[in-house]
C-alpha cells in the first residue's frame, strides 16, 4: 500500500476497502457473532416498543436490517461511501425500503435535527474511530443532541486491555505488535504516526481510540446521557476465538452461556474486545 499515512488507516477508506467484508463480519466466526448476539439482547431489552431509531456508523446495515426488520423505522448514516452503497443494496434486497433511510455522513456533525430519534446506536467502534478527545466529545454530544428526552443510547467500542493482550499474543507472527506497546499504551490510540513508525505502509488497522470501560462511561455522562448498563460482549472469550471456533454445538452455548452469566461484572466488560454502554438521554 502506498500514500499518505494518514489516508492509509483513514477510517473511510479502510471501510471502503473493506467493502463486503464488513457485512460479514458479525456472522463470519462464532466469537463476532456473541458480539451481534449479546448487543442485540440489550436492544431488546432497552428499546422502545416502536419508533425511529438511528444507527450511527451501522456500515453495511446489520443492525438497521435487524431492526427495520422488528418494525422500527431506522436511518443510517456511514462515513464510508462503500458501506453506505452496499447497506442500500441489502436494505432494496429484503424490500425494507419504506423502513429504512441510508446516508452517508460524519457522527462529529449529525445532519438531524434536535430530539428527532427515539433511541440512537453507535455500535461496534464508531467512536473508537474518533481518536482525537475533543471530537469524540463533539461526536456524543451530537448522538445526545438528536436523541429525544429519555432516548435509550447504545454505544460500543473496542476495548483498550483487549488490544494489549492481543498484541502480546500475536507477538512471534507480529513482532511489531509488541514493539509498540509502550506508546500504544501510553496513549491508547492507534495514530497514523504510530502505524507509520513500526509498520511502515501495511498498517495493521485503522486509526483507532482503545477505551477503558469507565472512560466510556465517563465520555457518555460528560454530556447527560446517564449509563445504565456497561457489558463485555465477548467478555472471557476476547481473543479466543481462534479456540472456540471449532468445538461443537453443545460446548459453544457452554462458551456463550459463560459470556451471558459474566459480561456486567465490572472487569470482565473492561477486558472485552468490544465494550458496550447503554445509556439514557436525561
Ligand atoms: C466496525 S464498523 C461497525 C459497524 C456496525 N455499527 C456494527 O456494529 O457492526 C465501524 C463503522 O464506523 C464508521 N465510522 C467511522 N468513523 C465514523 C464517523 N466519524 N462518522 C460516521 N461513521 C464512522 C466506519 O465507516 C464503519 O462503517
């Protein structure tokens, strides 16, 4: 890959690059799919009955698909351009067009108005994607804004202890992993300048902000949305999925089951690969 650092691990263009891959990418393992599995029960659990939601960074839809799908009326928006088409392409496939309205756009400026969602999701990193503060402030306070009073807000991004263990575990294959730890560490955030410093022009990611469950929490109530809930979506099987992959049926339900019984302790969701926070629009 060649260009510019920063256009390398830019979150558009590695999305856009991504393409389908994405789309697949929560039933492409059984460990991502307790990332789906275990955010759509707080869904269910915390939604409305019926309204207009917002799925801010969905992607390719699967979330919008799952809702629009329940009778909600949905909009998406994306920063990628190719996730946006390819989330249309899915939404005209099941006829869910009357349901559900696909844009692309920034969660720094949220072209809605005030109070127009009865609950807002940004799962699966969009705000990970942020990795400057004070834009990562600017992002919640604009899910805040367009949310209506009481408006349940679902928010999950990758997990800063999560990455650590992972770089430490990847370390014969990626050596360049454990190298940069210490200002991974430091700052807890995958920069263009670190990607260029020890992987040169085949970063391993996208820019990214790893999060501490209570800064989550802490980002969330900086701007009224009061956190109800924080959950580890994978909780003690973060960076086993190569070893639950193939146990039959019966064991993966025991691995899910464990997941379910463990994911709000408080260390457990801060371990996670993917940290969750449901929070309330006071
Ligand atoms: C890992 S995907 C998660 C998609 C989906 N929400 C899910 O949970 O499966 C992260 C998405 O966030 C989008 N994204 C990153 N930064 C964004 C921003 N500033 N505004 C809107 N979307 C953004 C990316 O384009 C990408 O589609």
């Amino acid at each position: 890959m060649t260009g510019d650092p920063e256009e390398r691990i830019d979150p558009s263009n590695y999305y856009d690059r991504l393409g389908e891959g994405e789309w697949e990418r929560l039933d492409e393992s059984f460990k991502n799919g307790l990332e789906f599995e275990n955010t759509t029960e707080y869904l269910d659990r915390y939604l409305p009955e019926s309204g207009h939601v917002l799925d801010a960074g969905g992607a390719a839809g699967r979330y919008s698909i799952w809702l629009a799908e329940r009778g909600y009326d949905v909009t998406l928006l994306d920063l990628s351009a190719k996730q946006v088409a390819i989330a249309k392409r899915q939404v005209a496939k099941r006829d869910l067009g009357e349901r559900v309205t696909v844009q692309q756009g920034d969660i720094r400026g949220l072209p809605f108005p005030a109070d127009e969602f009865d609950a807002t999701l940004c799962l699966g990193g969009p705000l990970s994607h942020v990795i400057d503060a004070d834009e990562r402030d600017a992002a919640v306070r604009e899910l805040y804004r367009v949310s209506r009073p009481d408006a349940p807000v679902f928010a999950s991004v990758m997990g800063f202890v999560a990455v650590v263990q992972n770089l430490i575990k990847c370390a014969p294959q990626f050596e360049a992993g454990v190298r940069q730890l210490p200002e991974l560490i430091e700052t807890a955030t995958y920069s263009p300048e670190l990607a260029e410093k020890y992987e040169g022009e085949n970063p391993s990611f996208v820019e990214c902000h790893f999060f501490r469950a209570d800064e989550l929490r802490r980002l969330l109530e900086r701007h009224e949305i009061a956190v109800e809930t924080m959950a580890g979506l994978e909780g003690p099987a973060s960076n086993f999925g190569a070893n639950i992959e193939d146990i039959d049926a019966d064991a993966q339900e025991k691995v899910a089951q464990a997941v379910r019984t463990l994911r709000e302790d408080p260390t457990i969701a801060d371990l996670s690969n993917h940290i969750l926070a449901v929070g309330r629009v006071e």
